[in-house]
C-alpha cells in the first residue's frame, strides 16, 4: 500500500512537472510569436519609408547633376542655396511638423479620428504661417551672406535659386503632415508611389526648364518645385479618394494648439541640432590646412552618411508609429516589446553600416573623384565614419521611441548635450588644439554619438510604459471640456505633466 502511495505521488509530481514544462513552452512558443509578429509590423512600416527616402535621395542627385552640367559658378550657388534652404527652412519646417507625429499616433491607436483630423488641420496651418518668415529671410539671402564675405557673383545666384525655391515652402508644408498623418495610420505606399512618380517627373521637368528653355540656375529650383507639388496633388488625391477619415477643416481647428506647439517647438530643436552639426563641421573643414580638399571629403562623407541614415531614420519613423498606436490602444506590453525589437534591428544595422564602411574605404573615394588627395582623406576617415553607425543607429531608434511617447523635450536636451556639450569641444580639441586635423573632426561626432546613444539607451531602459500608456490617454482628451471622474484618476495617478 505504501508503495502504492508513493508511486501515484510520483506520478503525480511527474504530471505536475510535465504540465508546468508544457505551460513553460507555451509561454516561450507566444513570446516568440509576438517578436515575430512585431519584427513584420516594422518591417511593413519601414520598408517602404526607406524606399521613399531613396527615391527623395535620387530626386537631389538629378538636381546636382543639372547643376553640375551648368558649369561650376551654378554649381557652387546652387549647393549654396540647398545648404541655406536645408538649414534655415527643409529642417526647420520637417521638425516642426514631427511634432504632430505622437499625436496622430496615439489618437489613431485610441480610435480618436476627430483628434487625427484635427492635428493635420492644425499642423497643416501652423507650418503655413511658419513659412512666412522663412521666405523674408531667403528673400533677404544676400544681406546676410554678403557681410559674411561671401563672393557677390555666387551669393547672387544662390538667391535666385530660393527665389524659384518659394514655393517649395508651401508644398513642404501640406506634404511633410500628409505624410505624418499616412503614417500614423499604417499607410505608406501611397507616399512611395507618390514619390516614385514625382521623381520620374523631375527628369523631364528639369529638361524642360533647363535645357530646353534654357533657365539656368532657376529652372532647376523650379523643376524641384514642380516635382514636389506633383508628389503633393498624388497624395491629396488619394486622401481624398480614399477611406482614410479626414473630415474638412471646421472651426474647431482654429483653438486647442496647445499639445501640438508644445510638441513641436522641441522636435524641431532636436532636428535641427543634428541637422546643422554636418554643416558647422563644413565650415569647420574650411579652417584646416589644405581646405580646398577637406572640405571636399567632407562633402562626400556627409553624402555617404546621409545615404546610410537612411535605412535607421526609417525604423525610427516606424517604431515611433507602433509605439504611439500601442500606447494609444493602451497596450504598454506591446510598446515595450516593439522598443526591444527595433533597438535591436537598430544594432544589426549598425554594424551593417560599419562593415560597409570599412570594406569600401579605398574605392568609395574613387566614385565621387578622381583627386588622390581626397581619395586618402576620405579612406582615412570613413573607418571612423563606419564606427559612428554603432552610436548613430540605436540613438536614431531611440529617438523614435521617445518621439513615440511624446517626450520630444528629452530628445532635445540629449542631442544639446551630446553634440555641443561633448561632441563639439572634442572635435574643436583634437582639430585644432591637438593638431589631429580632419579625423580630429569625425572623432568629435564618434564622441556625441557615443554620448547620445547612451544617454537615449538609458532613458529607454527607465521607461514607465504604464505611465506612459496613461498620459497618451491624457494627451487624447486634452481637447476635452470636461473632466470627468475617470479622467481625474488618471491625473492623480500620473506625476509627470502630459506634454512633458
């Protein structure tokens, strides 16, 4: 009989053991389901934001090869005028209007449409009047760059090229909340296909205007131009033809700007900070010895950078989409797990980016020209360049994230830090004071990237995603009247302001 017992509790222990070993397994089998299922929600995101982004980077390289055939004095008021148009008016406006991007996000996971509609509204206004006072200081270009000792022949140009440029302004401004507003929803192919069409349109329109009528330096500014209002008609089209819930503009999207300012005085901060690091470097080369080739290596790095910054800045597009449409639904699980999975892509990207770096460091030089000098400069420094992708590509990510939860504030005071509080003392140091020279330069950025990763990894890491799951639903009801009871418990319950 003792026996008996003994073995049936045996039997007993065994079928517990193997009933906690079969729940281990499903818990195991559904957590890598949700990986995978988060893996392919990211991907069908950024995918085609990287394509787009391609297309965008191929429509500029039409316009330098225009500008190239033109001759020499077009080409350097031309690049003059695209580095004054990016830094003083393309980032200025695409960073205020990635302030809309957690909104939109967060109300379309929340299932708030009028809130969706009414930040595109809103934004679309916004980005409007912001682009008034951008255009009197393009119209003014000369003034400012002319006491600066710029040469009048080239400064000249370059004005009339932001002359034919203003109307870019306006297109940017309908084109970059469109775009935010698709995005917020999962709907991206209709701004790859748009964007598809309008570069294979800025061929024709740059023939046209330059080689057939024989506009110069203008009709390139106005082909771009042309181009980019045709990408703006394909998508408005499809908005409007489509089920995607605008409604019209109502009176209602003449007050509550508050949330939308609030976010996107610091996303655009946090843009243009980074935005305009690449082109003090520039200026920086332009004091080294040997100028005329540094600054030309650097021009060619800052294009091999850009092309890489491509493929991180798409995920961090998408992963800032999932998080706020999983914040929104409530579902802080789902945001954490798609912050793990993308800072992880982030990495394999990095070093991806790296390795390509470093293996094409003799020939990349080769393909932009054929001075042996440069060549050398630019093999000295894309090793280094490769291993800025290990800090850029997470920091990327990690901005996405924290755009994705509303905190722009963050991203802003980490990029401050990083890039002029680190990164330009060190490049300025060995540069200069160390006498390092061109490398000295790009050792700086290694610094604030280095810097900005971590300092981004670390506010990831510390992450209340229950408390954000709150303060979305607090951001969503901003635009209320009321307070009701539920509203005040979350107020109660989240310490930190929703705007924060």
């Amino acid at each position: 009989m003792k026996c008996k017992l003994v073995e049936s509790i045996g039997m007993g222990s065994k079928a517990e053991g193997g009933d906690y070993a079969m729940m281990e397994a499903a818990e195991k089998e559904k957590q890598c389901w949700g990986i995978r299922r988060e893996v392919k929600a990211l991907m069908e995101l950024a995918f085609p934001i990287a394509f787009t982004a391609l297309i965008f980077y191929a429509r500029s390289m039409v316009s330098m090869l225009f500008l190239g055939h033109l001759g020499d004095l077009e080409l350097a008021a031309g690049s003059l005028g695209m580095a004054f148009a990016n830094i003083t008016g393309y980032s200025v406006l695409s960073g205020l209007a990635l302030g809309m991007e957690p909104l939109c996000s967060q109300a379309f996971g929340a299932k708030r449409m009028n809130v969706l509609s009414l930040t595109l509204h809103r934004c679309v206004m916004f980005l409007l009047l912001c682009s008034i006072p951008i255009s009197l200081l393009w119209l003014n270009i000369s003034n400012i760059l002319l006491p600066l000792h710029q040469d009048p022949n080239i400064t000249r140009m370059a004005h009339t090229y932001l002359i034919f440029s203003l109307p870019d302004l306006l297109t940017h401004s309908f084109l970059h909340p469109i775009r935010i507003y698709l995005r917020a929803q999962g709907v991206t192919h209709p701004v790859t296909l748009a964007s598809l069409a309008g570069t294979l349109l800025h061929l024709p329109f740059n023939y046209l205007l330059v080689t057939r009528l024989r506009l110069g330096l203008a009709g390139v500014a106005a082909a771009s131009a042309a181009s980019g209002l045709s990408i703006l008609l394909f998508l408005a089209t499809h908005v409007c033809l489509t089920d995607l819930r605008c409604a019209a503009p109502t009176r209602d999207c003449l007050a509550g700007w508050k949330p939308l300012l609030r976010l996107a005085a610091p996303s655009c901060v946090s843009v243009c900070l980074e935005w305009w690091w690449y082109e003090i470097m520039i200026v920086l080369c332009g004091l080294l010895v040997n100028p005329t080739s540094t600054v030309a290596s650097m021009g060619i790095l800052i294009q091999t950078t850009s092309f890489i910054y491509v493929f991180p800045s798409s995920l961090s597009f998408a992963v800032s989409t999932r998080i706020g449409n999983e914040l929104g639904a409530n579902q802080p699980y789902r945001a954490k797990l798609s912050t793990v999975v993308s800072v992880f892509l982030a990495v394999i990207i990095g070093f991806s980016a790296m390795l390509f770096a470093i293996g094409m460091r003799e020939s990349w030089g080769r393909m932009f020209t054929n001075d042996e000098n440069i060549i050398r400069i630019t093999s000295m420094a894309l090793p280094i360049l490769g291993i800025c992708e290990l800090g850029n590509c997470p920091q990327t990510v990690g901005c996405g994230v924290v755009r994705g939860t509303a905190r722009p504030n963050t991203a802003a005071n980490i990029n401050l830090s990083a890039f002029y509080l680190v990164g330009m003392p060190v490049a300025v140091g060995l540069g200069f004071w160390l006498d390092v020279g061109f490398c000295g330069l790009w050792l700086g950025l290694l610094s604030a990237q280095v810097c900005c990763a971590g300092l981004m990894l670390y506010v990831i890491g510390t992450t209340d995603w229950d408390v954000e799951a709150h303060r979305a639903r607090l951001l969503m009801w901003h635009d209320d009247g009321t307070m009701d009871e539920q509203k005040q418990t979350l107020t109660s319950v989240v310490t930190v302001t929703p705007l924060a």
